[in-house]
C-alpha cells in the first residue's frame, strides 16, 4: 500500500459554503503527519469525511485502501477527536471494556493499551478522580484498542498543561516505532506539530496549501541557521569567502542558508578545522514560512 490515505478532488459543501475545496491528500504508512490549519480551514470536517462520519460531494478517498466509512478500513483504524467521550463514574478500564465489547476485541487488549498510554496503575481508579491529561491518555487508550494501522488524532493537546502536553508528544512519537502506526494529527499550532511530526499537510479555507516534508517546507528558502563551534569568527569569515551572510553572536555563528545546504555548510566548517557542537534551524523562518502560505491563500 503507498499511501495510507489518498484522495484526489476531495470537496463537502454546506449550502453555497465550500468547506473542502478539491482536496488531494497523499498520507505515508508509518509516517507522523500533522494536518495543519488556523480555526476554521476544513480540518475537522475533513477528519470527518476521513472517518465517513460525512459524505463527499464529489472526488475519490481511500482510507488504508477501502472508501471512508467501509467497515473493513473502520476497524482498522483508531480516532481521538479532541476530548474523549468517558463515562466519569465508570473506573478506567470498565470504559475500555465497554469499547472492547462493541469492537469486539479480545480481553487481552486490555493490558495492552493501558501499557502504552501508561494507566496501568490507575485503571480501576473512577475516571472523575482522574487529571486532563489522565483522561486524553484513555482516550488513546480507546483509540489504540484493536491494534489500529492508521490512528487519526484532532486536537489531541487542547486543554493539556504543559506536563500533559510532554507525555502525549512522547507517546504519539513512539507509535510508529514500537507499532508501525501511520499517525494522521491535526492541529492550529506550528509548534506542536513540529515537535511531533516529520510530514505537513498544511490547509486553509479548505484548500491544500503544502504537503511533504517539514524540512521541505524551508528547504529551498534561505532561513538563518545557528552553527555553536569551537571558534565563531573563524566560521563566520569561512562563510564570508563563500559569499554567505553571517554574524557572530556569544558561541555561536548564524548563517543566511537555505536548510538543504545545512550538510554541505557543516562539511565545510568540518574540513577546514573547526569543530561543530550543535547546528539549530531558526524556529522564526518555519513560522514565517507557515503564515506565508496563509497570507498567499
């Protein structure tokens, strides 16, 4: 299978307002892409259309090969859209029987989600009693039950302080490498996303706006790069006789390059004798980058 998900001219229209506007969306197994939008741009709706809780309007979708909404592709796939429905009166492994039972999977699976999202000590405590981050933890726990291929996530750090927001990335991150899980998360905030994913879907009003790599979304952009070495005026007059504008800051030299040209620059400071600690892509150029692409929409 190339792609988890794939759609060509996806469209939903709610009266004369085009919510989804031709979209093609082209997912990798195994990857962890982030849907990325301001409020309002479609993700939501197009989570909905993913899970066959909509109907297009027109255009094609294939969800791990079979249309949204076919049960063979349903079963295979696990959605948090953002707070989980939880029964607070229930403990927290009697909400995940009560999902074992309707999907049908063997009891077994309940010590196996509860390991990986971490509750295992908690689980016969009543969710009431539970903190946020606790609840969006069973929530995954729901949504991992039955050894899903595609995992579907909106929102899933809303409302998380920052501790919750810490143990949610470091469990999303580890799915695709323990489990093989294509992770599909949609969120409004650049940052998030950028700590989590290494693929972009990027939307705005309903339209797609970039997709691919998140080091392709500055590759070819010159963005300033911070080069922490052993000697920053050494580097920086390296980078002048290569005609690359660069300044030195305290331990640090910052150059005007585009990210494809990071490997090629770090060889350069290599080989003529200076040691590299630490190369940092400058947050500020991705961002940029990002509410380009909105303004351009």
């Amino acid at each position: 299978m190339e792609y988890a998900v794939c759609s060509d001219g996806m469209t939903k229209k709610y009266g004369n307002r085009t919510v989804v506007d031709n979209l093609g969306l082209r997912v990798h197994p195994g990857h962890i892409t982030g849907f990325l939008g301001p409020n309002g741009a479609g993700k939501t709706t197009t989570i909905s259309l993913l899970l066959g809780l909509l109907r297009l309007d027109s255009g094609i979708c294939e969800v791990l090969g079979y249309p949204p909404g076919d049960h063979r592709g349903l079963k295979q796939i696990g959605a948090l859209v953002e707070s989980p429905s939880l029964y607070d009166h229930l403990t927290g492994i009697e909400n995940l029987e009560i999902t074992r039972l309707m999907r049908g999977v063997p009891k077994s699976d309940l010590g196996r989600v509860l390991s990986i999202v971490g509750l295992t000590q908690d689980a016969k405590r009543p969710v009431r009693t539970y903190s946020l981050g606790m609840k969006q933890r069973l929530g995954m726990a729901l949504a991992l039950m039955g050894e899903p291929r595609l995992l579907i996530l909106d929102e899933p750090l809303n409302g998380l302080d920052p501790a919750g927001i810490l143990e949610m990335r470091e469990l999303i991150r580890e799915l695709p490498k323990k489990d093989g899980i294509t992770v599909f998360l949609s969120s409004h905030i650049l940052a998030e996303v950028e700590q989590i994913a290494t693929d972009l879907v990027i939307i705005h009003h309903g339209k797609l706006r970039y997709q691919g790599s998140i080091d392709g979304l500055v590759a070819h952009e010159d963005s300033e790069v911070a080069f922490r070495v052993n000697d920053p005026k050494m580097a920086c007059e390296l980078f002048s006789k290569s005609s690359i504008t660069a300044r030195v800051e305290p331990e640090i030299v910052i150059a005007c390059i585009p990210h494809i040209e990071i490997p090629m620059a770090n060889s350069m400071l290599v080989h003529n004798g200076i040691s590299v600690y630490e190369i940092t892509p400058s947050q500020k150029n991705l961002e940029s980058r990002f509410l380009a692409l909105l303004e351009d929409a």
